[in-house]
C-alpha cells in the first residue's frame, strides 16, 4: 500500500496541471531512486516550481541536470576528503551530488525549513550518509531567534525577509539563527574547501557572520545574488568589498574569464538586462603564492 501511495504522488508530482487539482491529497514526502540503484532521494511532491519540483519532472535527469555546471564547479575545487558547506541546502540537490560524485568528502547542510529538511534528513538515514551532517539552524550575521517566512509555491523561496519578492502569504515559523563562525569549528590544519549560498535575500547576513572562516580557510563560494545589488554596490557587495576587494575573483559559473570584484557591475548588468533578476556567482582568492 505504501508503496502504491508513493507511485501516485511520484506520478501527480511530475505533472503540474495534475498536482494543481489534487495537491491537497498528497502526501508532504515521496521518493524515488536513481536508475543506478546508488541512492534514494526523498522529496516534496506539493513544490510547484521549486527544487522538489524540477527533481520529480524529470527524476533521474533532473537530480543530474539541476543547476548541473554549478554543481561541477563544486565537485571541481574539492578535494577527495574535502569540506563542502552548504547554506540554503533545502531538500539537498547540491549536497546529493557532491556525495554522489566525492563519497568522502565531509558536508554540512544547513536548512531551516522544517518540511523540505525533514526530506533531506529521509534520505540521509536510508542511504546511510555518515558524512552528511544536517543542521536546522538559518545562518546570519548574529545569534538570534528569526521568522522563516514561506512562499506558497515553491519550497525553495522560504525567505527570513518578508519582503522578499517571493513571499505572498504571511505564513511562517520560527528559526534559530546562527553565524557560520560560531558553527564550523574543524580540527587541526582541516578547512573549508567550498560554499555554497542560496538563501533569498539573506546573503549579506550569511557573509557576515562567516568572515573569519572565508579569511582563514580561502574557499571557493558559489552565492546566488541579486543583479541590482551588484550593480549599485550595495547589499552583499558592500560586503565583500570592504574584507575581500583586493584578494579575490568573479566568474559566471562555466566561465574561465574572471574579473576583479569592480568589474562585477559590468556582468551583473548584463546578466540582468537579459532578464535574469538573480544569478550564481562564483568567488575565488587569489593564489597565495602572487
């Protein structure tokens, strides 16, 4: 029975005409399996534009080809018993690949919505991910208590702003805030290899409140920004130009040509008047050695 349960919600998950109708009758998680039987991956079936969503239209090619050249950049700067942080994890679809592709690399999940972690937290325990560690906390500049405001149709807009564009309903709950630099503490001469940002507004907060930990370790950063702030240096550019302005590179995911942080505007604004709000940015230092 259950799994005959599961075979409906994957089936009404896949199209949204259907899943529109029925989406009151289905169950908050499904699942299905990779065809290489190398993992199970548990998922939202009531997302209607989210990551929950673009996994189940397409199943197997879409936990490939979801934001796939971003993901590469990632599985590409960490080492075989590498540190991946990701920040904005929701139901895992970089964290997944990162340990479908380096299946000893360390990582640290960070996601406070409580229904699409609950979905990566399922998929942890079946597959046995020793080196997944999932943490409901939101990170931010400062230790404090937050409302996670929710988006009513994609899983992946929840947002600590309520203005954020996403956000139409005034439903939300509550969250403990921490700092990044207050949550990883390695051992020894270990680090950081690489962080991933995507937290709908709250960039600049997460930056902050992890500035000791990017100055010591130097990982490479993949953060989703807003193409505005960029452009009128304000926001999480502020940011990243009073503690990095001198030491570090941009790049559009994909791209070998980097700029200089200045330079960013430039890209941004083209990015932007091809009608894309927000974009992936990739952040590197520069070599030590120069």
């Amino acid at each position: 029975m259950k799994n005959l349960l599961n075979s409906f919600n994957v089936f009404c998950a896949r199209r949204r005409w259907l899943k529109r109708i029925v989406r009151s009758f289905l169950s908050d998680i499904a699942y299905f399996d990779l065809l290489d039987d190398s993992m199970r991956v548990f998922f939202n079936p009531k997302d209607l534009t989210g990551p929950s969503f673009h996994l189940a239209y397409d199943l197997d090619r879409g936990f490939q080809n979801y934001e796939e050249v971003d993901k590469e950049e990632i599985v590409k700067c960490l080492p075989s018993n590498g540190i991946f942080v990701d920040v904005g994890a929701n139901i895992g679809l970089f964290s997944l690949y990162v340990i479908k592709k380096c299946p000893n690399v360390q990582i640290y999940s960070f996601e406070p919505n409580s229904k699409v972690r609950k979905c990566l937290e399922k998929t942890k325990v079946y597959n046995k991910f020793n080196n997944l560690k999932i943490y409901s906390n939101a990170i931010g500049k400062n230790e404090s208590n937050g409302k996670l405001f929710k988006s009513n149709n994609n899983d992946g807009g929840h947002s600590l702003n309520r203005n954020y564009e996403q956000i139409i309903v005034n439903e939300y709950e509550e969250v403990k805030i921490k700092p990044l630099d207050k949550l990883i503490i390695l051992d020894g001469d270990k680090k950081v290899n690489v962080i991933k940002i995507d937290v709908e507004g709250a960039e600049k907060d997460v930056l902050e409140g992890a500035i000791e930990l990017i100055k010591s370790d130097r990982p490479m950063m993949l953060i989703e920004i807003l193409n505005r702030d960029l452009i009128d240096h304000k926001g999480i550019y502020k940011t990243l130009a009073m503690n990095f302005s001198e030491d570090i590179t941009v790049r559009s995911p994909g791209s070998h040509e980097k700029r200089s942080l200045k330079q960013i505007s430039d890209l941004a604004d083209t990015n932007l008047s091809s009608g894309t709000e927000y974009n992936n940015y990739i952040f590197e230092f520069n070599s030590l050695n120069n």
